[in-house]
C-alpha cells in the first residue's frame, strides 16, 4: 500500500536440534537471523508442552482456525506426546523430544514495518489569522454550511461524520430555490460553505449565486467543493466561469502531497501512496491561471496516459474572483482527504473553524496476571514491552503503558509465564499502574460489602508487590458498574482507591466511536475509552479477524489512525494476552504512531490518566454533565446491569407541568385508576420526584428508580410521575429523551396570566419572603435592575406561562404522538371528560369508569375523589385556595405581554389538531 513498506514473512524455522537448544534460530524473510537469539518464548512448541497444547486445541476449538494440515500435524503430535510422557522412559522421552523439536514450524511476532519516505523535518505553516478589519464580522463560533444532494446523501454523511467526530458545529442544507440566511445582526452565521457535490454551486441561479459569491467576499469566507464522480468520461472540459478545465473518470496511482501549498496544517506531506487509490473514478483538474496551487497530486494508472502529474486537489488562491476555493477530485472514502478536508476548512476559516493539533494518547493493558494459561507474557515478552515503551517515548513524550491487575491470578500461568509474572514487577517502577478488581469479578455482580472486600484484596496484592496505589485510576471488567451507573462501585473505589478517573465505551454506547463521549459522576471522571482492534483474543496476526490486512488498514489512514486524528483525548484498551503471543499491540501501537508521525503535525503526547481526566474536562467542560441514557436499548448496557433492575420501573409517562395549572388534581386521579402507579412520595419534594429538572438529576438513575414499586406483575402496570416544574426547565427535554424515550408526556394549560397569578399566591401561602416583601404588581413589574431575588420570583412566576416556547422544545425532542395537551380549565370544569380522553391518549386498560368515581363538591367548588355514596375526599387546601381577584390592570399587563406566546400557542394547536381553548381565544381578543 505504501512505499517503503517492506512485505513480510513471518515464518521461523529451526534449523538443527542443536541450534534450538542453543536459542538459535533462522528466519526466513528479509529480516532473516535479525532475530536468531532473540528469547525462548520462541523455543519449539514440543519443548513446551503447554503452548503445544494450546495451539494444538486452538485447531479445534480456538479463535485461531488452523489449516488442516497444521491440525493433523497438531493432533498428531498430540498423541506422540502423551504415548511419550505415558509409557517412555526419561532418556527416551528426551531423545524423542529432540527429533520432534526439529521438525517444528512456529509464527514470530510481526513488526511494525512502515518506514515514513518523508520524515525530515516540515515546517509548520502558520495558522491563517483574519485581518482586524475582519475579525468581528463573523459571529464568534462560526458554523461549516453544508449543501448536501439529499439529507442521506453519502458524501454528505462522509462530511458531517467528519463535523461530528471533530465537534464542529453545522447546519446541513439541501440546496433548494432559496438560500437559508447567511447572516444575523449583520454578522457571518457561517465560517466556511462545503458543497458535497460542486456543480450544484455552479448551477445556482444568478441571483442566489450573486448572494453567495458576496458572502463569501464579505465576510472573507472560503468555499470547499467536491467534483462528483461521473459515469461518461469527460476530457479536458472547462469549468463554467472559471480558468480551470476538468478530465472525469481518472484512475490513478501514487499520490501525494504538494509540500509547499499553504492549505496544510494538520496534514504532513509523508510521502507516496501507492495503492489503487480504493478504485475511485477521480476527476483531475488542469488550471489556465495562476491562482491555482495544487494540493495533491497523482499519476495516471493507464500506461503512457501522462508522464506528469495530475492535480486532484487544489487550492483557488481567489485570485481570479476574490473567492478561494479548495476543491476535491475525489471523496472522502479516501482518508488523507478526510485530513485534507478539514485543514481546507481550517484555511479559509482564517483559522476560525480548526481543531487542536495536540493529541493524548493513553494505553491500558488490563488484565495482568489474569489471562488464561497459554496466552500470558513470558519473561521476553516483557522485555519486548519495555523496548517498545522506550522506542514509543522517543516519538511520543511520556509515553508509559497503563497496566491493570487482578493480584488473585499472581503465578497462575505456565512456568514461563510465571517468570513473566515477577519480570513484570520487577520493572514494577517502569510502568503506570491501576487496580482492577482482585478476582476480575464483575461489580454490578457484587454487593457493596463483597466489593470492598475485592478492591481491598487487590490493594494488599499492591502493597506488599510495590505496585503504586494512587494513581487516582480504575477501570472495571467489561465496563460493568461504570456505565450503566452501579452506584456501589462508585462509592467503593472512592473509599478504597481514591479513585477520581476512569474510562469506559459503553457511553453513550459502543459504536460509532465519534460518539462516545465522557462525563463526570460523583466527582469521578468517566473519559471516553476508544477501541483499536485487540481483544483478549485477537493474538495471532495471521488469524486477525477478517485477515491481516484489515488491522494494518485501520493503522495506515483507517479505523485506528482516524481516532487518534479526530480526538484530542484517546484511550485505549488493551490486554495482557495482546502483548505475549504475537504481540500484535506493540505492532499496532508502533506502527500507528510511526503513521500518524509521518502523515500528520500533531504534538502527540501521553500524560497520567489524572492528567488525562483534567485535560478532557477541560477542553470539554460541557460534557462533565451526564446525559443517562435508556438502559435498555443496548444489549450490552443489559448485560452489565444489575439483574434486580428493570426497565419497567421507569415511568412510561410524566405529567410535566407547568405549576398552577391544575396537575396535582391530574395526578390525584390518574392514581386513582387499579392500573395507574404513582410514584412514592419523596420526603423532599412531597409528591413529586424533580429527578429532571434539578440536582437530583446528579444522582443518578438507581435513585430515580427508587421511586418506583419493582415491577412485581409489570407489563399491566402503568408507572408515573408528575414534576410541573419539568415543563420549562431548558434540559429536561433532551435528559426525558435519553432515559426515557418511549414516555408519553401530558401537559396542562390554563390562562397564563390566571397561572402566573396563582402560582405568586402559592409562593405567599408557602411563605417565600420576596413574594411576602413585594406585592403582585412589583413582581411582574419588575426590570433587569431590580434585586436579584425579585428577578428570580418574577422569572418564575412568568416564565412558565410562555407555552408555545416550551412545548416546541419538547417537540424537538417528541414526537406529537407521544405528547398530550389538556386544557386545565376543562380539566377543573369537566375532570370526567378529560381522564377518559386521557386513558385514551395513554392506551391504558382496563377502562376506569371515573363518572362513579368523581363528584363535583360544592364546599370545595371543584370535583372530588368519591370515597363512599355521600362522602368525597377532595384535595388539601393548597389546592384551590382563596384569594382576592386580580386587579383589572395587571391583567391587561399581563394579557399584553402574553400576547405574542399566545399567538404563537394558537398557531402551535391548529398545527397538531387541538381545538383553540376559549379563554384562548379570548385572551386574543
Ligand atoms: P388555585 O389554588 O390557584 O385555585 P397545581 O396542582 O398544578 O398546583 O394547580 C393548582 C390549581 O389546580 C388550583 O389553583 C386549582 O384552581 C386547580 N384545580 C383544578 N382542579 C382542581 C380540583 N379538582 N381541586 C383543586 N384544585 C383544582
């Protein structure tokens, strides 16, 4: 795939018994006898029964699926061995034992081969910076626009991949007649205009095209086009409009960078790529003018085509049109111009869209001591670990591996795996060191008293071993207890550990990786963990799933490399059985680094995983805040979860508010129904949870589970709650979604004006001192200068009455369908009609006949619970209090300010088909 990779066969043959014996080997390929005294992990498998053991098994049974010949000559050697050790007598078993070890062909672990063509050293081009006069036309955090064919579009998704996994912001567009707007306030919404398919910028209509090309001048905003791939062959046509012609359907070789064009920041021009270019029907540009500087270059497959090289991205220096441009001759499936891209978007930014050239890279090795017998490290292979380390840390500064132990497993391999055991804590000093639990034991498994046991075993192990304690890091078998939340564990690494950073990749789920994000919980830091390919099985190169080639595809421009390129911040894990056997994680991590080193000018670095915690709550201070998600759509959340939890003790619907409106009758009577569950009262807060809305929110989902009965008979049941503070609250939308995305959501409204006013003599009866200090008037009267605890009444006491705003939010998030609207003046007026309507909306059976059930009470003046023939029970006398009528000129205030919230709700229910209340209208009038 690229030069000056040297091809390798990894074959090692003994070449005489003696020569085992003496450690000797030959190899056969080009790095022949390089290797010859290296260790005797690579002593012939008969000399160690325990490794011809596994490897014979691993015919069978193991991920590794041997030829037929290899398993017949396994099986046999078998046989050979226990007729051996059966019936032999020592001297014979010897003897025996040498004719075998002559005849035995074993893998050697493959090395990192890449050699950069073009190490030396580049110069950095200095990030563009906008002239002063420019700086404050855009707005401070400009967006990519991106016109796309369709919303599906494939190198519309390439591109917004690329936008999500480097956290820049877009607004996706399907060209349509009209432009979206490019400006507010006369500032540039946009930093950089992206056209997945640039013909479409040249077929805009004059007039539209004239707004853009202004825009662009304007606001010194630069264009990135990509040239669609076509069937019919064009040679030499020239673009409409411009001194540029185009040759379609190219297929090349050898490409590489132009060195010298400005446009590269994060990408290096580390020499030849000499694949067949993925098969892509490129289009190569050749310029009549001097404002085209070429970017990237190639040359024709086609024998005798052209000597020279073709252009296929290229830079419109604006020379022509005072527009700069960089356009692509082929997509984005190819991953240097994934690079390219964004260093595209970084130039004609002026450097206002751009990503960060620093990059931490940390790797775990969990498991020590834990891997199954026959997988472990050997005494070389910690050699070789430590070798690496040191080849690592002269391209990455600070690099150290992180190693996780389990003490139970301590000298539990074969012999020279046991060796290796101690070989590693001899050089205890040389590496980072992390507790994992003492018996590998799942947490979410494990009571709080039997988890503290563990973690204090493992700690003891540490001690008297001299493995460092405090590290401040633990990560947990297969993410259990991390994420989804085991509160117990989180309590008890504190306590045992002082644990205050892990990583995991269950949040918000394990694919796709760009997702994956971190978030802060009870003061421990969960970072996000990434993937690079090795599992605690994958130990053979030549049986790497799919084949070889797919893991050094990842390496070289893939998987891999990619997630190094896109996160600031990557960890990664990997296990004690990927560093013996073919050591494949000190290949790919070698050979990752020596990639991105020759493709890339990012400052790559490792620093403690405190350190690491700190610097991606730094740089990403708005994801410290978690986000619980559904635990039940992922069957991996499932399987780390404790089996005592259930989904069904979530609620499946929420009356969300607002106050005042008339909820608490609402969930009176909803509780009434043989089929309905309230949730349990909280001593805090009364009736109602606020797990949403506030910092309850920080405790976590098993508190919030709290409130529910465990389902016993769960399905016929209909679990709840009502919070009317939900309704308004900015992020409770977005937090309902992610835990409960099946939930339907039943909001009341009444006049906002009679709301607002209710709700200011709730504050009074509740004896809040400001609303007691200052009267009705003051408070919805008040300025943005008036004292802060008025400011505050009077924001709650308006807020919540501007529906239309609020309930869009939630739409944002729900669909209509899953949203209810009551009017609550109906529900005060005619409770009956209102609770069938709502059975209804919430497909609940049976069907709860609330005509025997509720009775308009006319001590009370409202409709009441029926508790025998002639007695009801109504609600307390916070509900429905008495107080004087509001005066005749606040409510014209009020009426006023509503005015445009109103409107709005009424065009917001004609759109979902809800009759207009008449004190709607009225308040319209
Ligand atoms: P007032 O006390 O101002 O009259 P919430 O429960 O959301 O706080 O709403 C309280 C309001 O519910 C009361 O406001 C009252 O008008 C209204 N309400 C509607 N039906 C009711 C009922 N059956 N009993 C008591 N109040 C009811």
């Amino acid at each position: 795939m690229f030069e000056n990779m040297e091809s390798e066969k990894s074959i090692l043959v003994a070449s005489t018994v003696d020569g085992y014996m003496r450690g000797e080997r030959v190899w056969e390929g080009p790095h022949a006898g390089r290797h010859a005294s290296q260790n005797s992990r690579n002593l012939p498998l008969i000399c160690r029964p325990w490794r011809l053991w596994h490897r014979a098994t691993l015919c069978f049974a193991g991920p590794r699926k041997a030829s037929w010949r290899r398993c017949i000559l396994g099986a046999a050697l078998i046989v050979i061995v226990v007729v051996i050790y059966s019936f032999s007598e020592s001297s014979h078993r010897s003897l025996l034992s040498y004719v075998l070890c002559s005849s035995l062909v074993r893998g050697r672990p493959p090395e990192s081969l890449f050699r950069c063509n073009n190490m030396g050293n580049t110069t950095l081009p200095h990030l563009r910076v906008p002239p002063k006069t420019l700086e404050n036309k855009l707005r401070e955090d400009p967006k990519v626009l991106l016109f796309t064919e369709t919303r599906y579009s494939k190198t519309g998704k390439a591109i917004t991949n690329i936008l999500v996994a480097n956290r820049i912001k877009y607004k996706m567009e399907v060209l349509g007649k009209s432009l979206p707007g490019l400006t507010n306030l006369s500032r540039g919404k946009y930093g950089t205009v992206v056209f997945e398919n640039f013909e479409r910028y040249l077929q805009i209509d004059p007039w539209n095209r004239e707004l853009l090309d202004k825009y662009f001048r304007d606001y010194n905003v630069g264009l990135i086009g990509f040239m669609p791939s076509h069937e019919d062959t064009q040679v030499g046509a020239k673009l409409r409009g411009f001194p540029l012609y185009v040759h379609t359907n190219m297929a090349l070789e050898n490409i590489s960078l132009n060195g010298e064009n400005p446009v590269l920041q994060l990408t290096r021009a580390g020499g030849t790529i000499t694949d067949n270019l993925l098969g892509m029907a490129w289009t190569v540009f050749s310029p009549d003018d001097t404002t085209y500087v070429p970017i990237e270059w190639a040359y024709s497959s086609v024998p005798h085509y052209s000597e020279e090289k073709l252009i296929t991205v290229v830079l419109d220096k604006g020379e022509f049109d005072g527009i700069q441009r960089v356009l692509f001759g082929g997509n984005l499936e190819f991953w240097l111009h994934r690079l390219l891209f964004l260093d595209a978007m970084s130039y004609l930014s002026m450097g206002r869209i751009s990503i960060s050239m620093d990059r931490y890279v940390l790797v775990d090795i969990d498991d020590i001591f834990v891997a199954k017998k026959g997988i472990r490290m050997t005494a070389d292979d910690v050699m070789a670990l430590l070798d690496s380390q040191k080849r690592l840390q002269e391209m990455v500064p600070g690099w150290k591996f992180n190693l996780g132990f389990s003490g139970k497993y301590y000298q539990n391999g074969y012999p020279e795996e046991n060796i290796g055991d101690r070989k590693l804590l001899e050089h205890v000093d040389d590496f980072w060191w992390f507790g994992h639990m003492w018996g590998h034991t799942q947490p979410h498994l494990l009571s709080p008293k039997d988890l503290e046991e563990q973690m204090e075993l493992n700690k003891q192990f540490a001690m008297k071993h001299n493995i460092p304690t405090d590290s401040g890091y633990g990560v947990a078998p297969h993410h259990s207890g991390v994420y989804p939340v085991h509160e117990a564990l989180y309590d008890v690494w504190k306590k045992v550990w002082n644990v205050r950073v892990t990583s995991s990749e269950e949040y918000p789920h394990l694919h796709p990786a760009r997702l994956r994000r971190g978030f802060i919980h009870r003061n421990i830091m969960v970072l996000p963990r990434q993937t690079c390919g090795l599992f605690t099985h994958t130990i053979f190169i030549d049986q790497y799933p799919g084949g070889r080639n797919i893991l050094d595809v990842s390496i070289h421009g893939g998987e891999l490399f990619q997630t190094i390129v896109f996160s600031p911040v990557s960890i990664f894990m990997t296990h004690l059985s990927n560093y013996g056997n073919d050591r494949l994680a000190l290949y790919t991590f070698e050979s990752v680094i020596k990639f991105v080193k020759c493709w890339t000018n990012l400052n790559l670095r490792t620093v403690p995983p405190l350190q690491l915690g700190e610097k991606y709550f730094h740089l990403f201070p708005e994801e410290r805040d978690p986000i619980w998600g559904y635990p039940c759509a992922d069957h991996r959340h499932l399987e780390i979860w404790a089996k005592n939890k259930s989904c069904e003790q979530l609620p499946k619907f929420l009356v969300i508010g607002p106050q005042k409106t008339g909820t608490t009758a609402l969930y009176t009577f909803l509780a009434m129904h043989s089929a309905i569950v309230a949730n349990y009262p909280s001593p805090e807060t009364f009736e109602e949870v606020q797990f949403f809305n506030g910092k309850n929110y920080y405790k976590g989902i098993d508190w919030y589970m709290k409130f529910f009965p465990v389902p016993a008979n769960s399905s016929s049941k209909f679990l709840f709650e009502k919070s009317a503070t939900y309704f308004e609250g900015e992020t409770v939308p977005n937090r309902v979604k992610a835990l409960l995305p099946h939930v339907k959501l039943v909001i009341t409204i009444i006049p906002p004006s009679k709301r607002a006013y209710s709700w200011y003599h709730h504050m009074r009866a509740h004896n809040d001192l400001t609303s007691l200090q200052y009267n009705f008037h003051e408070v919805i009267t008040a300025t943005d200068k008036a004292p802060r605890q008025l400011r505050t009444l009077r924001n709650k006491c308006l807020i919540p009455g501007m529906y239309a705003k609020h309930i869009e939010r939630w739409l944002d998030f729900f669909p209509a369908s899953q949203v209810t609207i009551i009017d609550g003046e109906e529900l005060r007026n005619d409770p009956i009609y209102i609770m069938n309507d709502l059975q209804k909306f919430l497909n609940i059976e049976p069907f709860y006949n609330y005509t025997e059930h509720l009775r308009f009470d006319k001590r009370k003046g409202f409709f009441c619970q029926v508790i025998e023939e002639d007695k009801t029970k109504c609600l307390g006398r916070g509900k429905g209090r008495i107080y004087p009528a509001m005066n005749e000129s606040d409510a014209k205030l009020l009426k006023e300010y509503y005015q445009p919230y109103n409107i709005a709700l009424e065009k917001l229910l004609t759109r979902l088909d809800y009759p207009v209340p008449g004190w709607l209208e009225d308040e319209l009038q």
